[in-house]
C-alpha cells in the first residue's frame, strides 16, 4: 500500500491507491476502503500537526526559561566594582565548561575579559587570576583575609582538620607537624630505605609483559605512602585499601550533590570506608604499644612540647598525606616514562647517570642520599616533566573580607583561582615552552624563580615536595637501569583536569 499526498489549489488531496505486486495490474478500489483511506490520513495529518505545535512550544517555553536562569545568574553576581565575566547556570555555573574545555575555557575568557574575570565554578562564585604578579601576591599574603578556599566537596571528603583546611596558628603548626615527618632528617634515616625497598620489590617481575604503566604508578605511590606511613605491606588491607582510595580521590574534584551515582557521593562513601580502616590501625597501634618507625608512630606520639593530637586529626592528616603525594608521584613517573620514551636523547642522559651510580654500588646496595644529591639531571626530568604535564592546574583561596585587587571589588567568601598553569608554557620563562628540555632546569636559579609555581607557591609550597622527588627518582633509577620499553599504541592522553589516559597507557617491556 502506498500513500500519496499532494496540493491542489487550497486543498490537500489524499489519494488512496492499492497495487496488487503479484499481477501487474491495480486491482479496483472499493469504495468503503477509499473512505476509510481517506479517513485516517486526514486523521494522521492533524494528529501530526498537533504533536508538532506542542513540541515547538516546548522548546520554546525552555528556551525561555533558560534565557530567564541565566538572567536571574547574572544578576544574582551583579555588583559594581566585580572583574567582568560570566556566571553560567545556577548551582552549576560553568562547571561543565571548565572541567570539559579546561584550557581552552581559561583562554576564551581572558580573550574576552582579561587576565582577571569572575565565573562560577565547582559550587562556588569565583574571581579567575591569570596575571603572574597578583597570584604572587595572593599567595604570599594569607594573613591579608585571603585563606585556602578548596572546593567543598575537597573539604568534606579530605576532613576538616586537613592541612589545606586549616589556617592560622593550626595550619602553622600542621605545618610543622608535616615537614617534622617529611624532613630531610626522616628521608635520609627511615624513610629513603623503605623507598628503596619497596620500588626494588615493586618492579622486580615486569620484565616480558605489557603492563599499563598508568595502573603501576598508581599502585606504586599510593602503596609505598602506605609502607611509609604505616608500615603498610602489599597484602588484604593495601588491597581493601586502593579501591576506596581511588573512589576518594575522583570526589575530591566533583560538584558537591550529594545523590546516588555521583562522584561525590562515592568519594564521601569511601572516606568512610578509608576511615574506619585507619581508626582500627591506630587502635591496634595503640593496644600493642609497640612502637614502629613510621608516620603514623610519629604522629600518635605524645612528646613534652608537642600539642596532642586527636584521632580524628591524626586520620585527617593520613588521608592528606597519602592524597597530595598520590597524584603528584603516580601523575609524574607515569609522564615521565612517556617523554623519556618520546626524547630517546634524554632517556641515554639519564641512563648515563643512573649506571654511573649503580657502577659505584654492589647489586644489594640501596639508593642513599648522596646518591639523591648526585642525579642532577634526574632532578631537571622531574621538574620538566611536572612542568609539563601539569600536575597543579592552580590554588584555590577564599576572602574573608571585602577586598580591592588590581583595581576590582572582590566580595567577602568568594574564592580566588589562582590560575598558574599558563606560567607553565611562558616563552620568557621558557624559550620553546612547549619543547621538553630537561637540561634548562641545570641553571639552579630556575628552581627558586619567583613565578615558577610547579610546587605550590608562599606559605602553601608543597611540604612533601622533596620526599615527592625521592620517590619518583628511585622509581627512575630501577626502571631505567633494569628495563627497556615500547609503547604499544593507540592510548589517548587527556591533560586536563587531571592527567590520565582513559584506557591506560600501556608500554611492552624487555629487560636492558
């Protein structure tokens, strides 16, 4: 059966014509079956007619009460003196801009705006720094009314008795607590070892596979924190551990909604998981009073001078510990085997010195700290690496008071993003930025440069910056002097807002 429609004059014929495919002939149309036929097609067309005008005027209805939110958004942030700048959709804001698009948001907006504008990210109204000298000064002035201003979903999940939480006299005194644990002092006597130990162990089998080397650095930071920290070994509890981990740290950087599926709820969930683990720890450290040589011994003892902490901060500053250098050490040696594979002249550089090492030391000998002093060009790797991978997109502060910077009104409670990532690829700062060139780091001078922000910047430099380096350069020197690799192909990298590769990074491994 086929229906035919076509105009005539003012009218639409519907013209009903039944063709039999069996003879070649059209049989006749009775009469009742052109009546019926024309019957439900004109039916057909107003139903059709119908359906269309409503969805129009749904579309238009959202449309305008889109065009309304936004409005309301706009007008909600109004005030005079605000750096120009949009605010986005209400609760959300330009979330899903800024997370998707990542640089290319930031840039579209200074190009619109400047190097200073407001926008409305990860819950929070927000004053986007891009200009070098202001994130300096913000940095360098939290006593000013300008104080850590993570994302709330950042702060639930972390604790808030974490050390990016706190400010003042307690983060002063976390502070200390902190470099106490992480100092040159505690690398060089306790900790180094149990690096060293554990890195030997930990690429002792990868010779012959394909191994997803995103997966390993994970494994590999987040398990050698534990074995630091806690003396946590490779076993039920590292393994019950991880998941939960991971869970935590994909909330950390998520819209607090708290509904089921969400990043977020997962995170918080698994804080609660991470939690009740650590507080059994530190209830069994504390019924056995045996005492053990690591952080966790550290922190639960009770010296003369020392303030007393509570468990739940003892938990906090854990999770802290074991969340800044994750990141920071898997995201590295992961990038840092990638470029080494990319630029095969740095990969016989930092061989060179790495056997140059192992020739002073028997096969048993363990890295110690002046073997550390020693790899200059590892280091440079390092900070090339970090500089180019971008760990750290930026710092988050929050006003305490109403301010005027650079000329702009900024309220009380708004946050302050501190953008640094742009510096990263500054051609004054770094001819041919986007070369990876580790020998540029061998001026010293680089390292203490005013603008170089790769490990935080003012009272917030990363604390662990230096126990960061030690392990990523003894992972460097078993990986390099023990293996050689491949890169099997066809993983994507994404740069933004973490580094990882979706489907991993897998590389085929043969020893040297």
């Amino acid at each position: 059966m086929v229906w035919l429609m076509w105009p005539s004059s003012s009218k639409v014929v519907y013209k009903y014509a039944y063709f039999c495919l069996a003879s070649a002939q059209a049989k006749p149309i009775p009469s009742i079956q052109l009546f019926w036929g024309l019957g439900l097609g004109a039916f057909s067309w107003k139903a059709s007619m119908a359906i269309f005008v409503v969805i129009m005027m749904v579309l238009l209805l959202v449309l305008c009460i889109s065009s309304a939110l936004l409005k309301w958004n706009e007008l909600r942030y109004r005030k005079k003196g605000l750096p120009p700048g949009t605010m986005g959709w209400p609760v959300f804001g330009e979330t899903t801009e800024f997370l998707k698009q990542g640089p290319n948001f930031m840039k579209n907006q200074r190009a619109r705006y400047g190097s200073i504008f407001k926008s409305h990210i990860l819950g929070c109204p927000t004053i986007v720094s891009m200009d070098p000298e202001l994130n300096r000064y913000i940095l360098m002035n939290e006593a000013k009314g300008l104080v850590p201003g993570y994302p709330q979903s950042m702060l639930d999940i972390l604790g808030k008795c974490n050390i990016a939480a706190v400010q003042g006299s307690a983060h002063k005194y976390m502070r200390g607590a902190l470099l106490s644990l992480v100092s040159h002092t505690m690398i060089r006597e306790q900790l180094l070892g149990t690096i060293d130990e554990f890195m030997r162990t930990h690429l002792g089998n990868w010779d012959n596979q394909i191994i997803d080397i995103q997966l390993k650095t994970k494994e590999m930071a987040l398990l050698s924190s534990l074995k630091q920290i806690a003396g946590i070994d490779s076993g039920p509890l590292s393994q019950s551990f991880m998941p939960e981990f991971f869970k935590l740290v994909l909330g950390t950087l998520s819209l607090p909604i708290d509904l089921p599926g969400t990043n977020y709820r997962r995170g918080f969930q698994a804080r609660k998981g991470i939690v009740s683990m650590l507080r059994k720890l530190i209830e069994e450290r504390r019924s056995s009073k045996e005492f053990h040589h690591d952080m966790l011994s550290c922190l639960m003892k009770n010296g003369e001078n020392r303030h007393k902490l509570k468990d739940e901060e003892i938990i906090d500053q854990i999770i802290t510990i074991l969340y800044s250098g994750y990141e920071t050490v898997s995201t590295t040696s992961m990038m840092a085997v990638k470029y080494l594979h990319d630029h095969p002249r740095v990969l016989e550089e930092l061989r060179k010195e790495h056997l140059a090492i192992r020739q002073r030391k028997s096969p048993e000998d363990p890295i110690g700290l002046s073997d550390l002093k020693s790899m200059r060009f590892t280091r440079a790797v390092i900070y090339e690496t970090s500089r180019l991978a971008t760990v750290v997109n930026g710092v988050l502060r929050k006003t305490t008071k109403e301010m005027q910077l650079n000329g702009f009104v900024i309220p009380k409670g708004w946050r302050i993003y501190v953008y640094t990532r742009e510096i990263n690829y500054d051609p004054y700062l770094y001819p041919e930025p986007l070369s990876f060139n580790p020998w540029r780091w061998l001026d010293k001078s680089l390292e203490s440069h005013s603008n170089i922000f790769i490990f935080g910047g003012g009272t917030r430099q990363c604390p662990g910056k230096e126990l960061g380096i030690a392990e990523i350069s003894t992972f460097l020197h078993y990986f390099v002097t023990r293996y050689r690799w491949e890169e099997v192909g066809g993983d994507t990298l994404l740069k933004f807002p973490r580094v990882e590769a979706p489907n991993g990074l897998h590389i085929r491994i043969s020893s040297h």
